[in-house]
C-alpha cells in the first residue's frame, strides 16, 4: 500500500538533497543509509500516530462522492421470477 503523505515526504528530502549538492551552498550529500535512516523513522512515526494509509484529502472527496451518487444495494428492487 502507498502511503501519500510518505511518498511526500521522501520526495521532498530527496529534492531537498540535489538541490543542497547542485546549488551555491554545497552542503553536502544525503547517503542512502540517512535517507533509509530518515525513512524508517517517519514510517514509524506515522505508524505510530495511526497516519500510515490513511487516505489523502483528494481520496476521501472521491469516496464521499462515490458514496453519494453510488445507489445502495438494499435499495435496489429487482423484478421476481
């Protein structure tokens, strides 16, 4: 399972990292271990938290609109045989 708010945030660090080895300050460069280090513990606290697979914003709209457009089965009547 994806995790959006994971994915954001690896993408974000890894933006982060090329920018700091490609611009003016030349900070420095993000290992693999750091970032692995980095992505364990964000996993771990969003585990933590209850937030890992928890849908985005834009996923709880199509659901909720799903949800309403969508007919329920219960209410569905079909002609007997």
């Amino acid at each position: 399972m994806q995790d959006s708010k994971f994915v954001r945030y690896i993408t974000q660090k890894e933006e982060e990292n090329f920018e700091d080895t490609n611009g003016a300050n030349g900070a420095g460069v993000l290992t693999y271990e750091e970032l692995i280090a980095m992505a364990t513990n964000k996993y771990n606290a969003l585990i933590a938290h209850g937030y890992w697979g928890a849908k985005s914003i834009s996923e709880q709209k199509i659901v909720a609109l799903t949800d309403r457009w969508s007919p329920s089965w219960e209410t569905l009547s079909y002609p007997r045989t």
